[in-house]
C-alpha cells in the first residue's frame, strides 16, 4: 500500500503534467524511492517507469528502476536497466556494484568480479564494490584474493574496523564481538530484501519459535518486552497481542525504517545494544528477545551482565545462537560468532539466570544452532538469596 505522506504527490505525478519534463522526472524518482523505503516495490517499479518514460536518458530512472525490479526478483530486467544506466553514465559506480550483485544472484559469478573490480577501479574509496568483490572470492573458496581485497581497502583507510573484522574471520582469529559499524553497513544494505530472504528463502522462524515458547511459559501477562535487534519488526508481529509495551533496539537506520511501517513498537531507538542498555533503567522489563543477535558478539558475558540488569525480578530472556564445538565461542569465516551450549549455561548461572528451556533448532539456511529462555529469579527467590 502506497505510504500516506506521498500519496497526494503520486496521484499528482500520474495526472497530466503542466511541469518541465527535469522537475517531473524528479519528482517520480523521489515518490520511487519513498514507494521503496515503505517496502511497495511494484508502485515504486511504477514510479521510476514514470521517470523513465519522461527522462529515458536520465540514468538514475534506470538505475533505480533496476533496484525497484530487483526487489522483485526481476532479475534479467534489473540487469538490463543497469547496463542501460551505465551507458548513459559510464562511471555509475552504484550501477556497476548493483549490476555485480544481480549477475551473482543469477549465478555468473565471472561476470559479477568483472561489474565489481570496475566499480572498485572507478572509485577507490567506496566501501560496498570492496565487500562485494572480497565475499564474492571468499564463497568461491579463494580465500588469498578475498583478504587481498580486504587489505586493499584497510590500506586505503576504507571503513577499517569493517575490513579489519572480516580479515579477523578469514584468518580464524576469534576477536571479542563485531565493530558496531560492520553490522550496521550489513543491515542497511540488506534491509531492502530482508524479509523475504531470510523468511521465504532461508526459512528462518526463530521469531516464530520464541513467540510460542514465551507465549506457553507465559500465557496470560502482558509483557514489558525489550527487542535487541529488532531489524524489520519480525519479533514484533510474532508477540502482537501478548505485550504492554515494545520497545525495539537497532543499529541499521534502513532496518528501523522497516520496522515503523509495521505500527507495533512502542519505541524504537537507532543505538547500539550494549551502549542502550548501560543507559536502561534497572529492572524495567518483562521480557528481552535476542533472535539470531548473538551472531555479532563473541565474548557474551557484558551483554548478559547489562540484560540480567534489565529484567525485572521473574523476567525471562529468550534467544538463539549458531553452535560450535569448541569450550566459548568462535568468530566463523561468515563474519558471525557461534557459541558452545557449556558457555552460555556457565555464565547464566554465573549471573544467577535459570535455565527455563534449551533445545536445538535450525537458525536459517543450512545453519543449525539453539534456542535457550533463561528466568531472572523472582521476587521470593530474590529474598531467599538475600537472606
């Protein structure tokens, strides 16, 4: 559905026009790209068709227009509207990039390093074509090339804590979590088509999953709920109806975007998790959801620390990890961190967290892991304790 604060700017756009055809150009490219912000891919396909129809040789109605046909899975003509796009303008680095990534979705992985070594070579200071281009080599097993590429940009002093990360999980070195920016730059270039890949194509439920289980455990409270990286709001459509208040924590901007079409959080701040929570008031919550968020820290024991702080006395805290078989934890060539299930129970009990259900399940794709819901003692085991 089209968004209500350019509703009256799209009806205008598709009636007769009295502009010059520049100004209405521009005005179809800026309703797309609200049409796309609101997930309404197919109006905003239709927006940047308008632009294009008025403009042909405007080179971002073609660009955008591919993102628009991209998002709906379009592949060949997203494909074709870049190539158009980069022979309007042929230093359209994002049309480059872009094309890169649509040409590896369809499997032409050769053609893909050839769009993003040209977007590298065009502007050397562009942090994406660089990512690109090293995960591309990594999946293909080339592990030499994937950290020449990295090191290139590190040397260039692009996004370096980004690179510096990724080069850490070539390698095998296991640092203590993610830099807030790498999952920051992940989620906001993954936000566009987050739900229908991780839901439809990689059958990701743990949302899903929790939900049920808080919902059995506790089925008549309405809870004070706390959602650390709530992304899209896919938590938040699996609880509605079972919270008094929802509060949502994210680093991606893009994500946060998302997650306000859907109308259920109460709150929603653009922070990272460890810096809110130190600034949370003690024991203000009912519930604290972490659904495939422990991926991006590896030492788990100063988040626990500042979440047992957030749950009022009874709170539960419900999350999944992907598992390793070493004794703690280990950041993967994925860029993501697995836990071992001996960690997490030593140091929930370490901070006083009981053990309500532990179980395996499958996190998304072919990643398997497991889901743990720990309660903060009550008030009465509270006292006991402090007898």
């Amino acid at each position: 559905m089209l968004a209500a604060p350019f509703r009256a700017l799209f009806r205008r756009l598709f009636g007769a026009g009295a502009r010059p055809a520049a100004a209405d150009a521009h005005a179809a490219i800026e309703a797309g790209k609200q049409c796309s912000i609101a997930g309404d891919h197919a109006n905003a396909a239709r927006a940047f068709e308008r632009a294009r129809a008025i403009a042909p040789g405007n080179a971002e109605a073609h660009f955008h227009l591919g993102l628009a046909l991209r998002d709906q899975q379009q592949l060949g003509r997203a494909a074709a509207c870049y190539r158009r796009a980069i022979e309007l303008r042929p230093d359209y680095v994002e049309a480059h990039n872009n094309l890169g990534s649509v040409l590896q979705m369809q499997g032409d992985n050769a053609a893909a390093l050839e769009s993003y070594r040209r977007a590298v070579a065009l502007r050397p200071d562009f942090a994406q074509p660089y990512l690109n281009l090293g995960r591309l080599y990594a999946a293909a097993g080339e592990r030499d090339q994937a950290a020449a590429t990295f090191q290139q940009a590190v040397a260039r002093g692009i996004d370096v804590e980004i690179f510096r990360h990724l080069l850490s999980a070539l390698h095998g070195e296991t640092t203590a979590h993610a830099p807030d920016d790498y999952t920051r730059s992940l989620f906001d270039n993954f936000a566009g088509d987050f739900d229908r890949r991780l839901v439809d194509e990689l059958g990701y439920r743990i949302p899903e999953t929790l939900a049920a289980r808080i919902a059995a455990i506790e089925p008549q409270r309405k809870l004070r709920v706390l959602d650390l990286g709530c992304g899209t709001g896919l938590c938040g459509v699996q609880l509605a109806g079972h919270y008094s208040r929802l509060t949502g924590i994210d680093l991606s901007p893009a994500m946060l975007d998302k997650a306000r079409t859907r109308n259920l959080y109460s709150e929603l701040a653009d922070a990272s998790i460890v810096e809110w929570l130190q600034q949370a008031p003690a024991a203000g919550f009912d519930l604290v959801l972490a659904a495939d968020v422990l991926v991006y820290f590896g030492d788990l024991e100063p988040l626990f620390t500042l979440i047992a702080r957030a749950l009022d006395a009874g709170g539960l805290y419900a999350f999944s990890i992907e598992l390793t078989g070493q004794d703690t934890f280990v950041l993967q060539p994925s860029g993501r961190y697995a836990h071992a299930v001996n960690y997490i129970r030593n140091l929930s009990g370490h901070l006083g967290l009981t053990e309500v259900e532990a179980f395996a399940h499958h996190i998304r794709g072919d990643v398997n892991g497991f889901v743990f819901i720990l309660r903060k003692p009550g008030a009465q085991a509270l006292a006991k304790a402090c007898l």
